[in-house]
C-alpha cells in the first residue's frame, strides 16, 4: 500500500511537470492522471483545448474559491462582526454576467478550430470498416478482401480470479486492427446489434457504432506502437470485454502483412472441401467456442436460466443438425443470438457445432464437415 | 376547523395535508435514497479490485440501471417534491396545497411505481441492465422481458411527477398571500415554479419514448430499428429532450433551498435576488436548447455539433451570476457554520467544481476524450450529489426544528458533514483521473492501470456511504428525543413567513392569509 502511494505521488508529479510521453501509455502504469496527447493530429488537438479550458477553471476557479475562503475567515461572527445590508449592485451584477459571456467567446474561436479538425476526414488514402458486435470487433480492409474478427483474449480464469492476471489483463486481443504509418486512414463504423463506441485515446478517436447507420472518423500518425482502448456504449452483458488493440507498423511491414493476410484467406479456400477428422473439430471447436459463445452459454455450456439457453441436453443441440447449422449461421431472430455467418468461417462453425453436440456429455457423436455449412449457405 | 391529524394508519392514507404529504414524500425518498445507495455500495464493491469477484458483469449492469433509476426518480425529485409540499404553504402564506386529493395521489401511486421496478430483480432474466439513458436497441430488442416493468414504472413516476407539478403551479398562481406579489416569493418557491413548468414540459416526451420502446417491443413497430425505417439516434434526441432539463429539474429546487439558508447563516438578505429570478428562468430557457451535448459522439454533422457546443457553453453565464450572487451574500456577513451551513457552503464550492467540468464537457472536441468515460461519471456526481443530495441535506437539518419542534444533534450533525464531505471527494475525485486515463463508464471490469484510484474511490464511498446512516440516526434521535424548541424563528438570521408560523408548525397554518407589506 505505502509503495502504491508513493507510486501515485510521483505519477502525481510527473503530470504536474509536464513530462509524460505516449510510450508510457505501452507499459501497465497507474500513474496516468491526465488526458493522453496520443499520436494523432485529432488527439493533440483534444489535449490542447482541454488543457486550455483546464486553466481557465484553474484560474477562476482560484479567484472565486479564494474569495470565498477569505470572507468565511474575515466575516465570521465569531470575530465580532456586524452584518452590512446591501443586497444589490447593478455595476457587479451586470460586471459578472459580461465578463464571463466574453470568456466563452474568446474561448469558442480554439474550441470550433479543434472540431473543425476532427470533422475532417476528406482525402482518406484508406478505408477500414468497423464493425462493433456483442463483444467483439470486426475489421475489413475495404477494397482488399481483408476481413477478421478481434476478440479478447484474456482468459475467462484470469477475470474470475482463478488465476493470476497477466500484464496486460483485458487489454489484449487475437487479432489487433493493423494500420500503416503516415496514412490518413479513414474507419467506417456501424453496429451489427446494439450501439458500440470504438474509442483509442492514442488516436484521438471515439465515434459510436450504430446498428443500421454508419459514422465515420479518421487517424494519421507517424508513430509506430501497440494502442490500447475501449469499447465506450454500453453494449450488454461484456461491455467492459471487448478492448481494441491497434498496431501502428511501418508503411512497408504493413504491405507484408496485409498481402499475408489475402493469402491466408486464399489457403483457407482450398481447406473447405478437405474431409475433417472429430478430433481436428472438436479440438477447433472447443477454441472457437471459448471466444465467441462461452461469453452467453458459459465455459460450461449451462447458460444463464432465463437469459441464454442452455446447451447441455437441450433442443438444438441433440437436435437435428442441419437445424443446429442454421441457427449459428443465421442466429435467431428476436433473440441475443445472432447470426455468425459472416463473423466465423465455414470451417470455424462445423468445428463449433460438431463440438457443441459433443462436449459435457452430449456426446451424439454426429459431426458437421465446412462443406455442409457452405452447402447451408447456399442453399439459400 | 381546527382539528388534528386523524388516528392510525388511515391519517397517511387518506390525508391531504401538505405537511403530512411532504413528510410522506421525504420518507419515501429517504427509503428510496437508502436503497439507490445500496445499489451504488454493490458497484464499488465490485470495482474495488480488478476481476470479477462479488457478483457477474450481467447483475452489474443490473445495479448500475436501477441505481440510477432509484437516485433519479425515487430519491432526489421526490425529495424535493416533499420540500415543496412541506414549505411552499408555508413559505407564501397558503393554508394548503390547491389541489389537496390529487396531491394524494401523486404521492400514493409512487410506492407502487418503485415496488414494480424493485420486483423486476427477483424476475427470471433480471432487472433492466440498460443504463438509466435506457437507449435502444439495448433497452428494446435486447431487452430481458421485465423492460415492460420497467416501462409501466416509468409512466407511473411521470403521472405522478405531472400531478405535483401541477398541483405546485396551482398553489404558487393562485394561493399566495395578499401583497405576496411574485417578486416577493422567496427563491425556493421561485425555482420550483420554474422546475414543476420544466416537469410538465418534459415528462410527457419521457411517456412518449417509453411508449415507443413498448410498441417497439411488443407490437412491431420500428420507431428505433433502422432496419424496419426507424432510427435509434431518434430515442437518443427523445430522451435527451426530455434528459437535460431533469438535470435543472433536480438542481433548480437545490438552488433554492441554498438561497434561503446562506442568508440566513450569513445573517444578511441574499444578494441580487432579481438577477437569481432571471438566471434560473434563463437556465430553464436553455435546457430545453442543448439537449445533443450528450450525443458529440453519435455523428451528428458539424452545424449541429458546433451549435450545441455554443449554447452549452451560454449556461455558464447564468449558473455563475448565480454562484457570484451566492459569494456576495456572505461577503460582510456575519457568518456561523451550522450543519445546514455547511452543507450550502460545500454545495457552492463542489457545485462550482462540477459546473467547471460541466465547461469543459460542452468543448465538443475535448469530449471525444470525455465522453462516456468516468470523467463524466465524476462531473454529474459533483453535480448531483454535491449539489442535489447536499443541499436536500442541508434543507432537513435546516427546517427539522421547524418540522417537529425538536433540535437536533449539532455535533453529530457536524461530523456528518465532514465525513460526507470527506469521503465524497475521495470516491468522485478520482473518477476524474480514472476517465482522463481512459476508463469508459459502466465498466464491470478494468485493465489493472486503473487499480489504484478504483480502490481509493471504492474507499471513499463506502465512507460516504457509512454518513447517510449517522444522518438517518440523527434524524430519528432527533424526533424522538431532541431539545424541544419553541421560538417561532429557530434560526437567528432566518427570514421568510414560515418563521412566523408557532415551532412546531401546527398542523392547520394560515388558515386565515397574514397580510405582507
């Protein structure tokens, strides 16, 4: 505890001098007391007019309060005092409502100037859509046939405590947004069922992810790094467990990766007609249901009784399994269950589905093959 | 003509007293106060550490919802609801409410409301886990079954909150005293004229969006699924609308209460009681013009975002003429530093505080940092319960004798304050750092950066929390046993006709008008 306090005190410090650098923000520290002036264009200019408007309380809130605190030291009774009588003055009164109306003017020139910056997303050399699920996150490179979904990856055992947590608890993802250096890239957001907010202080960027609506915002930095931030609307249940990661890399290494990215898509191709064994599926299953179902059904796939239906013994799963195909590829209208057609791949969902109709005792012994989910899929 | 309240429990039933309503009505926000709290004791319990340890993140967002719910509509209007009832009579020389049976019912069909809400915890599926700004899709189509609880609820509060608005109204146009012209009202009256035109303006819009969420859910509308042609940024500038001016709603009847205390302790008439009345109706003016500036993040375009942020900005010009014209009143005083003294005084300065984040957060470009984050979970706290729930404090220590003619417990009254005062800041000012540093609001959960000022604001509200219950002790030890006191005005420095009613006041005042010169 005394070492916690020391630590804030020198965090208390450093803020106050001023010297506080984003690499900083990389490293697990407490010691962050103040907005972060982050990388971008955008996020400097929010530091600059909070800072500004930061000091211009500071300065009246030190005149007022200060005021106060002598009168309630000068005027005590107790020091014997007779109470004056006045009870008005046109010349202050009028003095406090023109001072403080020219302040705020003064102070809308940098204000406006600020958002004129943040609006600007013209000339955007490219374009990534965001796309916010309940929890997790969807990128795609639009117009490169890249598209992948970023979950967390910290363990359900470190959030429960059953294990220790890691230094990066709840900050971590599988797969980070990578975006090239010195590009003004533009995201497109929208929401695929509930309102999200992506937010990167680093970048300067919150914009809400509306369901049926798409909003825009834009970074550009030369700072190469790992960024950390939050999903910032209240989404449901796992709010707080869908972080962003975003990887800044240098213009050439983001080409290698993006152009390893198309490639992988591409090997994936020739691996939907290839016969899987149970035990390749389930032991893929497993995973994949881990990240994306065990959030509602549970680890245990017991659910929550009247929220998320359980899945051990029960109708869709020891029923029918092109009826269990179809409820994870198209969710279920109506419900929290949506549909993960364009969120797992073919091979991801006759994995997860042979595993569901074979873990906590199940045991049908059935198995689904990526062909039949492609087959569902277009038999539509 | 003269007679006293009936016998047993039918004089709370069927009375339509306006001091046994009042007291009806602070009971009740009490109660309701006690419950909100304990819902906010669960959240910081669960914040206290990072991970997940008391409870699962789906019954935090439970706690969260109704917490808010609870403070909002069952523990601070009603509060003041029953200040107005309790003290507008006596402050304008009326001998009742005007509408005495419907001020009955305003009350009697509150419990029913919040005993609806409460339920919907023991229901299968859980409470409402929306957040209090309830928006949708969140709140409709993936809603648990009890939002149509929480919808009903909801209607119910509305009703009522109309009907004392109402009722309020009535009595200050048509009930005031001969010579008491309005420029004569005290300042609380004032503001709760203004704030029971806001309730009848706004809560009617709040009917609507909730009526939509019912069609929506239940009979196949889409006024907010974009998917059949609505819109759900539609609910956000709906409930918005009706959202911003409950903020003044709440706080314009605190502003009051703190126009009459700091004259009185301050022994010296309040400063610019004129430039009060135009500030606070101007206030109410602009809260109905600046309702997006919760929505800087939604993508709205650029005129809209650069016209909230000018007119958001405005209401710091009339909330400092206020704060100024505070300042000035004890300027040459003769000030004393009694309980309800000292929480006017921690009002003003925490109250400021909050209106200097509240500046800050109407910088448009500045709240893509702030937004959402618990920076704005610590300025509607200061603004809130510094303001709110202080100055509802400082209201009851502050007519408590005058209420049942008992003093109470000035020490105890003291230490209080200062543990409230205390702990307060610990749990809110933190939050401010926490927010900065990027923790968003209505976390379960957080990465372990934010672990140092979590604990340390967790430690403060549950000291914080530990004060309510001394005030509660207080209260009733006051009633029970307090020092009788008899002058009519228990306060030296204190104006204003209920001072001249006998302490305590009985329970028929001014049945015949008193003349005001």
């Amino acid at each position: 505890m005394l070492k916690r306090a020391k630590a804030l005190f020198a965090g208390t410090l450093t803020t106050l001098t001023g010297v506080s650098t984003a690499s900083q923000a990389d490293e697990v520290s407490t010691r962050q007391l103040n907005m972060t002036q982050g990388i971008t264009e955008v996020s400097q200019a929010a530091y600059d007019i909070h800072m500004l408007m930061m000091w211009v309380c500071v300065v009246i809130g030190a005149v007022v309060f200060g005021f106060m605190i002598y009168v309630m030291f000068a005027h005590r009774k107790s020091r014997g005092v007779k109470a004056a009588n006045f009870h008005e003055h046109i010349g202050v009164e009028l003095a406090w409502t023109i001072v403080p109306a020219l302040i705020l003017i003064v102070i809308a020139f940098p204000a406006t100037n600020a958002l004129l910056k943040v609006y600007d997303a013209s000339d955007a050399e490219m374009d990534i859509k965001i796309t916010g699920y309940q929890w997790k996150w969807q990128y795609e490179y639009l117009g490169e046939d890249v598209r992948f979904m970023s979950s967390l990856r910290t363990s359900q055992d470190e959030i429960y405590g059953r294990e220790e947590k890691g230094e990066h608890y709840l900050r971590e993802v599988d797969n980070p947004l990578v975006i090239p250096a010195n590009t003004k890239v533009r995201f497109l957001l929208t929401g695929n069922d509930v309102i999200h907010s992506w937010w990167v202080p680093d970048l300067g960027v919150k914009k809400d992810a509306l369901p049926g609506i798409f909003t825009e915002a834009w970074a550009k930095t030369s700072e190469v790094g790992v960024y950390v931030g939050e999903c910032a609307e209240l989404c449901g249940k796992d709010h707080a467990f869908m972080p962003i990661v975003v990887e800044v890399k240098p213009k050439e290494e983001f080409n290698t990766w993006l152009a390893e990215q198309k490639a992988s898509a591409a090997e994936y191709a020739s691996t939907i007609g290839k016969e899987w064994s149970m035990d390749e599926l389930m032991e893929r299953g497993e995973k994949v249901y881990t990240t994306n179902c065990a959030g509602c059904h549970g680890i245990d796939g017991l659910g929550i009784p009247g929220v998320f239906p359980s899945m051990v013994g029960t109708e869709v799963t020891m029923g029918p399994i092109e009826k269990h195909i179809d409820v994870i590829v198209n969710g279920v209208n109506g419900t929290a269950m949506q549909a993960f057609a364009a969120q797992l791949s073919e091979v991801d969902i006759a994995a997860v589905v042979t595993y569901e109709r074979n873990a906590w005792g199940n045991d049908l012994g059935d198995m689904a093959q990526p062909i039949d989910v492609l087959n569902h899929k277009n038999g539509q | 003509m003269a007679h006293g309240p009936a016998k047993g429990i039918g004089r709370w039933l069927f009375t339509t007293n306006h001091k046994d309503i009042g007291t009806l009505y602070l009971w009740f926000s009490f109660a309701m106060f006690l419950l909100g709290g304990f819902f906010a004791m669960v959240i910081r319990a669960e914040l206290f550490q990072p991970g997940m340890q008391l409870i699962r993140p789906e019954f935090f967002n439970q706690m969260t919802t109704m917490h808010g719910v609870i403070m909002v509509f069952g523990a601070i209007m009603p509060a003041f609801v029953g200040l107005a009832n309790w003290m507008i009579p006596l402050m304008i020389g009326a001998p009742d409410m005007a509408l005495p049976r419907m001020n009955n019912l305003s009350f009697w069909i509150l419990p029913f409301a919040f005993l609806t809400l409460a339920s919907t915890l023991f229901m299968e599926g859980g409470a409402p886990n929306f957040g209090w700004t309830f928006y949708a899709p969140l709140s409709t189509k993936y809603a648990p079954e009890s939002v149509n609880y929480f919808i009903f609820s909801m209607h119910i509060m509305g009703a009522s909150s109309i009907m004392g608005s109402i009722n309020i109204i009535a009595t200050i146009m048509n009930m005031r005293a001969p010579g008491m012209t309005y420029m004569k009202m005290p300042l609380f009256v004032w503001t709760w004229l203004i704030t029971a035109f806001l309730l009848v303006a706004v809560m009617p819009v709040l009917a609507g969006a909730v009526t939509m969420m019912l069609m929506d859910i239940n009979f196949g509308t889409s006024f907010f699924d974009a998917a059949g042609g609505g819109d759900p940024v539609l609910f956000q500038h709906i409930f918005w609308f009706f959202g911003h001016p409950e903020v003044y709603i709440i706080i314009l009847p605190a502003f009051g209460v703190v126009s009459a205390i700091i004259p009185a302790f301050s022994r010296k008439p309040l400063f610019g009681y004129a430039s009060m009345v135009y500030a606070t109706a101007a206030i109410a003016f602009l809260s109905f013009i600046v309702w997006a500036h919760h929505m800087f993040t939604v993508g709205m375009p650029i005129a809209g975002e650069l016209y909230f942020m000018y007119a958001t900005m405005l209401i710091a010009v009339p909330t400092g003429v206020k704060v100024f014209n505070w300042i000035t009143t004890m300027y040459k005083g003769a000030l004393t530093f009694e309980t309800p003294m000292l929480f006017s005084i921690a009002f003003v300065i925490l109250f400021t505080f909050g209106g200097f984040t509240g500046l800050m957060l109407s910088v448009a470009a500045a709240d893509i940092q702030y937004h959402d984050s618990y920076f704005v979970v610590a300025h509607f706290h200061y603004v809130m319960v510094a303001g709110a729930v202080f100055s509802g404090t400082a209201a009851v220590y502050y007519w408590l004798p005058k209420w049942c003619g008992k003093m109470y417990n000035e020490t105890m009254g003291q230490v209080q304050f200062w543990i409230a005062f205390v702990g307060f800041n610990i749990t809110f000012m933190p939050q401010h750092f926490l927010g900065l540093a990027g923790m968003p609001r209505r976390y379960a959960d957080y990465g372990l950066q934010f672990a140092d000022w979590n604990m340390v604001s967790s430690i403060g509200a549950f000291m914080y929390g530990a004060a309510q219950l001394l005030f509660l002790y207080n209260v009733i030890a006051t009633i029970r046993n307090g020092k009788p006191v008899s002058d009519n005005k228990v306060w030296e420095g204190a104006e204003g006709l209920e001072w001249e009613v006998p302490t305590p006041a009985p329970y028929h005042t001014f049945a015949t008008p008193p003349q005001i010169k």
